[in-house]
C-alpha cells in the first residue's frame, strides 16, 4: 500500500512540476520584474546588513562544504543553496 502512494505521489508531484515549468515565461530567468523596487542610495545601515548577510552567506557555504563530505552527516548541499540565497551575487534576482 505505501508503494503505491509513493508511486502516486511522485507521479502528482512530477506532473504539478512540469506543467509549472511550461507556464513560465521565456524571460522569467533573465528579466527584472516590473514591479521590483530599485535602491537609488544606500545608508550605512543598508551596507551593514549586507555586509552581514554576505558573511553569514559566505559561513553557510563554508559549513555546506564541510557537509558535504562522506564521512560528515548533515545536509551539505542545502546548506550550500541557503548560503547562495542569502548573499548577494551579481546576476542574482
């Protein structure tokens, strides 16, 4: 019984995934949104917390590699794209 619901499940899930994936623009990648707010100065406490951010992006990187490795148990890889997330990449949205 449970391998069927597993079985159904994936094939939902992959469904729901796939027509997401079609219904995407062409440009959802690579162009801004229209609505999305553009920064025209920054204070000292807008570049402090981005300072922060990347730092603890740049630690969650840092500790996902250590993760990563066999003999480590952890989640190395999320770790990483959480890192990712949080600092701020040029080309990044």
């Amino acid at each position: 019984m449970q391998i069927v619901f597993l079985i159904a499940a994936g094939v939902v899930s992959s469904g729901i995934a796939m027509v997401v994936i079609i219904r995407l623009p062409a440009d959802y990648l690579s162009a801004l949104p229209p609505s999305a707010p553009r920064k025209v100065r920054m204070g000292w406490l807008d570049l402090f917390v981005g300072f922060l951010r990347n730092l603890l992006g740049l630690a969650l990187v840092g500790l996902g590699a250590l993760l990563s490795l066999p003999a480590v148990p952890g989640q190395g890889l999320l770790t990483i794209f959480a890192g990712l997330m949080l600092m701020d990449l040029p080309g990044k949205r």
